[in-house]
C-alpha cells in the first residue's frame, strides 16, 4: 500500500490542498494582523461567498472562478460596513467582546441564510468538474489545479499590493507596531476598515473557489474555519507569509495521518494542532506575538 | 453591602423553597416537571460556566467535555450497577480531573487564545469519544437502564444542582478567592504584583466549574436514559452556557439564573413554533447585548434601577452596574480611534 | 441600595413563576386522534426530514378526507403534530417528550435517521404511547428491548449481505475481474457498523471470490473525503463499497469523481437514485448500484397509485423516504384501527400482530418480528442511468426487471 508512487500522490494533493487552504485563512491573518480580533465571521463569509456563486451560476451561468472575482467588491463592502457600525463599537473593549459580537455575527449569517436557502446540500456543476489531467503518471484533478493556480495568482497580486502600494505598506505598518503608524500620520481607523473590508473580501473569494471542491449548505464552513484557525496559529498569526507555511503543514499532516489511522478521526488533527501550537509555540515563527506571561 | 448581601440571599432561599413546594402545589404536571428539570440544570451550568467565564474571564467554548465527562461517567457506573445519586459526584470529579489537565496548559493564554483553544478541545473530545467504541460504546451511545426514578425526583435533583451551583458562585463572589478572580480579570500583571496567584486561582475556577457542571451531565445522563457523543459532547451545549451567562450578565451571581431562564424559555417557544429562527434570535440578542448591554440582562436591571432611584432621589447614581463589567470601556465611540493592541499583552 | 436589591429580587421571581404562567395547558381532547411527529426539517438531514413530513401528511390526509379514522364505533379526525430537531439528537429527544406530555399526542410517527431515532426511542415505552418509524434502520435500535417501537425499514446488515449476494452473482453474469477486491468505507455510526458486518459476512461467506483491500470507517457529515478517497485509489481495488447518508454521499461521490477514481462496481448503500443526490451530482450519479427499500420503479399498482400521487401533488418524482413515510404512518392507523381503541397499549399489541397488506414495500406486507423491526428483508437493487433513470436489476423474478449495465462505463 506504501508504494513511492502512493507516497508521492498523497504529497501532491496535499500541496493542492494546501493553496486551497492558505487563501480561505489569508483573510483571517490580514484582520487578526492589523486588529489582533480574531473574525470567527470568517466562516459565515465563506459559506454566503459560496452561496453568491451559486446565484450567480445560476442567474448567468457564470463560472465559479469569475463568481469569485465578483465577490470581492461586494464582500469588501460588507466587511468595511461590519467593520464601521460593530466591530468599531467595541474593538477598544476587552478582547473577548470582540470575538463574542463576531460570534453572534456568525450565527445571525448562518440563520438568514438557512431562512433563504434552506439546508440542502447545493452544489456547482460546471463541465469541467469531473475533468483530471495526467501529469507524469499522477493524476490531477482539473478543480485542484485551478484552485490552486487561482489561490497562488491571488496570494502574489494580495504581496505585491502590500509591498509596492502606500495604503499596502501603510496596512503592514500598522500591523508591525500601531502606535508608530499613528505617529507618522497613517490613519489607523481607516487601514482596520481597510483590513476588515480586505479579509472579508478574500472569505467571500476564497468561498467562491471552494464551491469549485465541496457541495455547501449554510453549516458549511464551521470546519473550515477551525482549520483555519489552525493555520494561521501554525504560521505565526501576523506573518502573512506563515500562513502558506501553516497551510502546508496542515494539509500534508491530515493527508498523512489517515494513512496510519481511522479516517474518521481526521479532524481530531487540526484540532489537536491547534491547541498544541497555540500552547507550545508562543514563540516560534510567533516571536512577535506576546500572549503568554512568562 | 452587608445588608444587601443577606437579602439577597434571603431572596434566593425564597425562590428555592417556592421552587421546591412546585411539586406538592401542582402535583402530576409532568410538563412542568420537564420543564424544571432542564431549566435547572441550565441555571446550574450558567452559574458554574461563569465562575470561570465570567469572574475570571476566561471566556471558554469547551464547556460540553466536562457535561459529557460527567455523563458518561455517571452512565458506565450506573450501567456496572451503581446506584445514579453516588455517580454524579464521581463524575464531577472526572470532570474536575479533566479541567485540570487541560487548563494546566490552555489557561496561560489570554483572552479569546483561550477561548479558541477550547473549541479545539471541546470538537476533538467529541470525535474522539466517537471513536472510542469499547469506552463509549462509540457511535452507538449507550443504552443505559430503562427503570428509572420519578421525575418529582429528578425535579429535586436537578434544582439541588442549580442551588449548589449558586451557593458555591455565591460564597466564590464574596470570597477572598473571588476577588482574587475579579482583580486577576481586571489586570493579569497587576494581581499577580499584589501576591494574587494567578494560576492557582484560574485553575481552581476552572475546576469547581467543570466539576458542578460534570455533575449535571451525570443528572442528564439519568434523566435521558441514553448517551451519545454527539449529544452529551455537542458544540451547541458549550454554546448555550457562553449565551446564557451573556444574556444574564457576564460575572454575576444571579445574571445566569435569569439568562438560563430566559434561554430556555426562548428556546422551548420558538423551537416549536419557529425553529428556523431560534439561533437567529440568540444571534441577535447577542449583537444588541454586546452593542449595548455588557451586563446583560443584571445590567440592564441595575441600570434601570439606578435610573429610578436618580429621577426620585436627586443626584444620579454614582454606580450604575451593581457588580457587572465595570471594566468594560463604557464607550467605545470615544476612544474608536485608538488601533487598540495593546490589550493582547 | 435596598431598593434596588428588591427590584432584583423582584425579577427573579417573576421570572422564575414565568414559565408556570407559560404552561397552563388544557386537558387532552377526545374529540380527536394526535399523532406527533419530531423530524428533521433543518439541519443535515432537512431534505431527508422534510420527504418524511410530505409521507406522513399524505397518509394522515387520505384519512382525514374519507372523513377520519373508525376506531371500535366512532369516527375521528386525525391531527397531525409535527415538530423540528434541527438534526439534533437532544432536541430530538425533549421535543418527542413534550409531544407527549404538553400536546397530549395518542401515538408517535418517527424521525429520520439511525442517530435521532436512537435518541428519540426512550420516550414511548415511558409513556406506553405506539412508536412506529421508517427512518431508522440500524439493527441496534431493535436490540435494547423497546416494547413500544415498530420500524418499517429492513436493516442496513441485511442491505449490506443483498448487495454482498447480488454482486456475487454479478461477478459472473457480468464477467468482473475475479476475485472482487474491495474497498469498503463506512460512515462511524450504527448505520455503518451494520453496513459493515453485513459485508464481512458477505465475504465469510464466499472467501474465494472476495478479498476486501481496504476497510476504512469516516465522520458522520464531513467536509472533506479527500484524504480517504486517496486511499481508496491506493488500494486499486475492482469494487468500491461505501456506506453514507445523503450529505456524505454528495460530498464523497463529487470528490470521488473529481479525483478520476474508477470501479467496476460502486455502490453507496441506499444513495445514487435519490433525486436530491442526482441534482446534487449532475450526471455524476449515473451507473451507481443501490440496494433500496422502495423505488418509484416498482411498477405495482399501489406503488404507480402512489407515485403518480405524489407527483401531482408535490411537482416531483417521490424516492423512498416518503414512499416508507407513507407505509409507515398507515401501518400506525391501520395498528389503531384494529385495536378498535385508542388505548397505547391495545394499539401496541394490535401492531405486533399485524400484517398490513397493500403496503408500498417489494412484496407489498408489512409483519413486525417480535423486536419490532420489519419481518424478511424487503429490498430491490436498482442501478441509476443517465436521464433520471433508475431501472430495477434485482430481484430477477419481477417483470420490471432488467439487465444491469455492468462493469460501469468509465465516466470520461
């Protein structure tokens, strides 16, 4: 069973895995980075981002890839208005507010949601779902490889933006030391709404491209979001390029496990990571991160 | 206060006598009785959920391992023919157990860390307990004795817990222990430099609580007849005790009582007539509550009163929230434009 | 400050006397038959949840429109209760009882699925209140001595050794490669430890024509099978056997499919020809093989009655779930009628005794063993074809019987 051959496939769609898994967290490292709130929304916006391709498909037919395109702008809007009329009211209380009030967002979304869909399963067919290439002996499916392709294409334009654009290297600024950014005149208010807006956005693609993979309902996403948890713990929660690395590391660790173990407890891992990162690696790729005393 | 403090639990006496007499007022009503049980064992998990959640918090979403720690507990002992009043204790000690062994490590995190660690927790004890067939009896549950005491019983039992639940929240509260909680919630650092031991009095609180609460899974296990992981371990059931000490007034004696109370009733009306909506409307009384209302529905009465008290008596209140979240920063418009990291340390 | 203690000591009053104000509830009727359903109508199993609920109001209606149900010398009006679980095993189980002592039901129609059945099953022997249920399969919930249950599905061990048996004789009518190697998975629940003894037993039975390469079990309602299916394509096995409820199954097969994984012979239990799943799937559920309870293929004159029925009055093709839904409430009325009484334990035995002829299910009776699970093993494999097709492949003696299209063809 142990085959190279094997060994070698279950690496690659780990990897596949893995870029799927990176732009759905990307959004979390962006607000947690700038904020330090951790948008247990995400999962929400993941799933309505799954949702508006669904209606998009089925309005125009349009491809989930393009429906993923079309979120951002809209999705940006929500996450700047969430930003502006609640997170703002309370971002400067205790911490745990601000987790509990995107908490209660989360569960308001998943419920209008149910109240318009329904909870049966959906799902995107297009013609080239159940399409796989052949590469070299291995045999890829074709929704893996875009994907992919599409979550590396935006995780290179979302770099370039934050290093070769003011309002991207004033987003970085911020998420390095605030109080300086405040000092040197970069308005902090407006770059929280910016990154809210931001990750939002990229919940709402990253929703999209997922539709490409799963069928969704509106409980879609509470495992997700976990995972993603998970990742950007693993990538040292304000290292934006961490999260590539934590996403890796999840995928290939999940892949792997279920070679030696019951399949049914595969969760079990991205769980258990989680809490073992968030406990014994304070430090780590996290040296910037203080949330232990000692 | 002193005088204050004695009523209040005069009050609470009050109630708990009112509450057992329900049974001899209105004998047979098994509606009733139903409807006692659950919400007293809801009352009991929100006041132990809030020892830690609340007057330390430590805000945890993981409180369903100790519930089903206890349940099962209590099930394999009574099905090896224990008697069921002898198991429940046990099963707070497991549960207690278990509270130790993982908040040793996930309560050096601060804030929401902790309380992210614990949905991890909570969710990989559930799919583990499901696989733990020879334990557990796996993805079967357990079918646990068919004979069972009366529900007048269970409806003692199970206001015993809430009761024990509030004594112990009650004597915690005006405690040297409780303080030690509330100065610890209110600045880590700055307790700590005042001799509070931090760790020891976090851990303390998370185990009284998973202890009462394990207890009440062992109750439920009874009252069900039946234990399943996806039941007794459920995510749902960790929610409902962070909703029903945040409806009731975070760090209040008395908040979760009402908030169980309301919580539940909430929950038996709209379930039936409009389940749909039913985390719909928790969703929201959430937003409004955090928007507006820290203190939850304790707030809301200290505030509502102290607003009397200013129209008939003069000069405005000096103390608007009794003992709910004085920390909270009243305002958040004022000071919006502050980027706010600091709090993360 | 006394003041306000007062005030606080006020509201907890109230608000504990609130739920006795809430509950003031009326004597039981006698004017009329409750029947009290808790289903799943949201949730991960609301599709299914909500077939079941479209079954039992059309039997209740039939009733109902011939003017009510004769029990002994008079004629009631049945009103049927049904509540929602959201899917989950608590609420299921304290809605079932509430039906009981605040809506005062006479007798009790079941939910849908192995899982909230379990939970539900405690409450009618309690009240002695006839429990009877098509939506739970698992042999387990018939082992723990329940008086009061009776269930019209036959058991997921026996769908699993029919399958086991069907592909025995495909393997040579059909010319499989031999020995069949298999891949079975199973979902982690009693569903699937059934499934999954039933085709163990299948293999004891001819060890030289099966050899099972991989036995895996997976997580009730996944996200993601990916892992899983890797190792199914790993152990390049000739039959792939899964064991999975309606989300798992469109999940699963979609992955399956994407990955490029092929078999001579794939089969999801008692998945592939549901429309739910076909529409989930696209053309993806074409040439599955499914052993089910009830398929609007069966060309009996009850069954054509209720599937034409069904699709004028719902604008669909109707799959098992109502079909058994059906069964499984008029078996209930048809218990009460020949009890003459309304009586739960007089209705409970009259339903052990019973055989209900006219039945929508293969051989069209319904007995109880003494367990309370359905007597003999009423099952039809059927295969899926393109065009919302699903044409019955066994048993061979039916004249609706036709050839399976075997080894499948290979997708693309």
């Amino acid at each position: 069973m142990f085959t190279t051959q094997n060994l070698v496939s279950v690496a690659i769609a780990a990897l596949l895995t893995a870029g799927l898994y990176a732009v759905m967290s990307y959004g979390l490292a962006i607000i947690y980075g700038v904020m330090k709130v951790i948008n247990v929304s995400n999962a929400g916006f993941l799933m309505l981002g799954a949702f508006m391709t669904l209606m998009y498909f089925q309005w125009w037919h349009l491809d989930p890839v393009a429906g993923a395109v079309l979120n951002l702008l809209p999705f940006f809007g929500a996450g700047w208005l969430v930003y502006k009329l609640l997170v703002r009211r309370v971002v400067s209380a205790r911490p745990i507010a601000t987790l509990l009030l995107l908490f209660a967002l989360w569960l308001v979304i998943q419920n209008v949601a149910l109240a318009i869909w329904g909870s049966d399963d959906q799902s995107i067919i297009t013609a080239y779902t159940y399409k796989s290439l052949i590469v070299g002996g291995f045999r890829l499916p074709l929704t893996r490889l875009i994907v992919f392709a599409v979550a590396l294409l935006a995780l290179s334009l979302l770099h370039f933006v934050l290093g070769h654009t003011y309002v991207g290297k004033a987003l970085r600024a911020t998420v390095q030391d605030p109080q300086a950014a405040l000092l040197v005149g970069i308005d902090t208010e407006r770059i929280s709404a910016l990154a809210f807006g931001l990750g939002t956005a990229l919940s709402g693609f990253a929703g999209s491209l997922l539709t490409l993979l799963f069928s969704f309902t509106p409980d879609f996403g509470g495992p997700f979001q976990l995972k993603s948890f998970t990742i950007i713990v693993l990538g040292g929660l304000e290292n934006f390029a961490g999260v590539t690395v934590g996403a890796a590391v999840l995928a290939l660790t999940e892949s792997f496990a279920v070679l030696f173990m019951r399949a049914s407890l595969q969760n079990v891992i991205a769980y258990g990571l989680l809490v073992v990162a968030l406990i014994v690696m304070p430090g780590g790729v996290a040296q910037l991160w203080a949330r232990t005393r000692s | 206060m002193r005088s204050s403090l004695r009523l209040e639990l005069v009050a609470a006496l009050a109630v708990g006598l009112l509450l057992a007499a329900v049974p001899m007022l209105i004998p047979g009503n098994i509606t009733l009785l139903n409807l006692g049980i659950l919400t007293f064992l809801y009352v009991a998990q929100g006041v132990a959920w809030n020892i830690l959640g609340g007057f330390a918090g430590y805000v945890s979403f993981g409180y369903a391992a100790f519930f089903g720690l206890g349940a099962y507990t209590t099930a394999l002992l009574w099905l090896a023919g224990w008697s069921p009043v002898l198991t429940y204790p046990i099963g707070g000690l497991v549960a207690a157990a278990f509270s130790l062994l993982v908040g040793a490590p996930t309560l050096r995190l601060v804030g929401p860390y902790f309380s992210i660690a614990t949905i991890g927790v909570g969710e990989a004890m559930r799919i583990l307990m499901l696989n733990l067939d020879k334990i557990t009896g796996g993805a079967s549950g357990l079918n646990l004795p068919t004979v069972v005491p009366s529900k007048t019983w269970f409806y003692f039992v199970a206001l015993i817990c809430a009761a024990t639940s509030y004594a112990v929240a009650a004597w915690i509260r005006t405690s040297r222990f409780g303080l030690g909680l509330t100065a610890l919630r209110l600045d880590l650092e700055a307790a700590e430099s005042l001799g509070v031991r931090t760790t020891l009095f976090k851990n303390l609180a998370h185990i009284v609580s998973a202890a009462l609460v394990g207890a009440c899974g062992g109750v439920y296990a009874t009252y069900l007849q039946y234990v399943h992981p996806d039941t007794v371990f459920s995510f749902t059931l960790s929610i409902s005790l962070v909703l029903i000490a945040l409806i009731g007034g975070l760090g209040t004696v008395w908040g979760p009582v009402l908030g169980a109370v309301v919580f539940f009733v909430v929950q038996d009306y709209l379930q039936t007539s409009y389940p749909t909506f039913h985390l719909l409307v928790y969703g929201l009384l959430l937003l409004v509550i955090i928007l507006f209302e820290p203190g939850g529905m304790a707030g809301l009465a200290g505030r509502l009163v102290a607003r009397r008290r200013g129209a008939s008596a003069g000069p405005p209140a000096a103390d608007p929230a009794p003992h709910a979240e004085h920390e909270r920063a009243p305002m958040p418009r004022a000071d919006a434009e502050r980027p706010g990291t600091e709090r993360t340390t | 400050m006394r003041l306000q203690r007062l005030w606080t000591v006020a509201v907890v009053v109230f608000a504990c006397t609130l739920p006795l104000i809430l509950t003031t509830t009326g004597q039981p009727a006698t004017t009329e038959i409750k029947i009290g359903a808790v289903l799943p109508l949201t949730g991960a199993f609301g599709s299914s949840g909500n077939y079941f609920k479209q079954g039992y109001t059309m039997a209740i209606d039939d009733v109902n429109k011939a003017g009510g149900l004769q029990v002994g010398a008079a004629k009631y009006p049945i009103t049927l209760i049904i509540l929602d679980d959201g899917s989950d095993g608590t609420r299921s189980r304290s809605l079932v009882e509430k039906l009981v002592t605040d809506q005062h039901v006479n007798f009790l129609l079941g939910g849908y699925d192995t899982s909230l059945v379990q939970a539900q099953e405690v409450v009618p022997d309690q009240y002695k209140i006839p429990y009877v249920e098509g939506g739970g399969a698992a042999s387990e919930i018939f082992k723990r001595g329940y008086k009061y249950i009776f269930g019209t599905l036959a058991t997921i061990y026996d769908m699993a050794k029919i399958t086991m048996d069907y592909l025995a004789t495909a393997a040579d009518q059909y010319k499989l490669t031999k020995p069949l190697t298999i891949a079975v998975v199973w979902e982690n629940t009693d569903h699937g430890k059934d499934y999954i003894e039933g085709v163990l037993d299948g293999v004891k039975a001819r060890p030289d024509l099966f050899r099972i390469v991989l036995n895996q079990s997976f997580q009730l309602n996944g996200s993601d099978f990916s892992p899983l299916l890797q190792q199914v394509q790993a152990s390049n096995a000739t039959v792939f056997l899964s064991d999975a409820h309606l989300p798992d199954f469109i999940t699963m097969h979609r992955q399956y499919l994407q990955a490029g994984l092929y078999h001579q012979f794939a089969s999801y239990g008692a998945r592939g020809p549901d429309q739910r799943g076909r529409q989930a799937l696209g053309g993806g559920a074409d040439y599955l093989i499914a052993a089910l309870w009830w398929s609007p293929a069966l060309k009996g004159a009850a069954s054509q009655v209720f599937a034409d029925r069904y699709t004028r009055e719902y604008h669909a093709i109707p799959d098992w779930f109502q079909a058994l839904s059906y069964d499984t409430a008029r078996v209930l009325l048809a218990g009460v009628k020949n009890a003459g009484t309304l009586d739960g334990p007089a209705v409970r035995d009259a339903l052990a005794k019973i055989e209900f002829r006219n039945a929508l299910v293969p051989g069209g009776v319904i007995r109880f063993n003494p367990n309370g699970q359905i007597a003999g093993s009423p099952y039809i494999m059927v295969q899926t074809l393109p065009g919302n097709t699903v044409r019955i492949i066994w048993p061979k003696k039916m004249p609706e019987t036709f050839d399976a299209v075997l080894p499948m063809p290979k997708n693309q």
